[in-house]
C-alpha cells in the first residue's frame, strides 16, 4: 500500500520537500504529485524529479505547471502539520512528547474524539512525527 510506503520513507528518511509534495498529494484526493502522473514521466525523469524536490503537486488537470500548488512544509513545519491534521481528520486532536531515554525523538499522537481513536509516530523533527501518525490514521480509514 502507498500509505505504509510513504510512512516508511518518513521513518527513514526525515523531512524534505519531496516528502512534503508526497504527503499532500496522499492527503489531498484532488491532487496528485507529478511524479506520480504517468504520462509525465516518459522523457521527462529529470524535470518531475525537480518539481517534487521544490515540493510542487498539480492538480486534477495535470497540465505542466498549470493548476500546480507549491505545498506547505508539512514535514518541518510544526504549524504545517498541524493545520494538515485540522484539514484532514474530523474533530481531532494532537500532541507532542519526548523521551529522556532516547535524546532528539520526538513521539507525536494523533486522534479523532468521535470515535476515540489514537495513532502514533515518531521522528527526530517533530512535523515529521506528526505526518507519520496523521497518515496512520488516514490509513486506517480514520
């Protein structure tokens, strides 16, 4: 599934503008990353790569830069990641804690309040921690 992919990708990788184009196309039902556009990607590797590094997704159109929206930096920005989770999920709510034990990891929670429900991820930046959970959430249908 392109949920736990990303969420592993996430984990492992950190925060970055490519991550940003990939968590809002999967959070967005009317957009999609430009890399993930087949018809795009003949002869043109180069030039979506680029777009997905500036954190570019287009929308249902799909024509070039047309309908194109720069994303907020939903995996380092802290307020990005909150509003995503506002935009995202019905009546939810959110929190950030860290460990002692483990120096530099930040464990976020996300969860909706009707049905009560939790999820949780962590990461070393804590936007990215918080996209992990949010995305665990969406993938179990929240």
């Amino acid at each position: 599934p392109p949920m736990t992919d990303l969420i592993e990708r996430l984990e492992k990788e950190g925060g970055s503008r490519e991550l940003d184009a990939e968590v809002f196309a999967a959070t967005s039902a009317d957009h999609t990353t430009y890399w993930s556009l087949k018809r795009y990607q003949t002869g043109h590797e180069e030039f979506l790569r680029g777009c997905k590094r500036d954190g570019l997704v287009v929308g249902p159109t799909g024509c070039g830069t047309i309908g194109s929206v720069r994303t907020p930096n939903l995996t380092t920005s802290l307020d990005a990641a909150i509003a995503l989770c506002e935009r995202v999920l019905p009546d939810p709510f959110w929190g950030l804690h860290t460990n002692r034990v483990v120096a530099n990891v930040y464990h976020a929670d996300v969860g909706t309040r009707q049905p009560h429900r939790t999820w949780l991820g962590s990461a070393d930046i804590p936007a990215t921690a918080l996209c992990i959970a949010l995305l665990r959430a969406l993938e179990d249908g929240k």
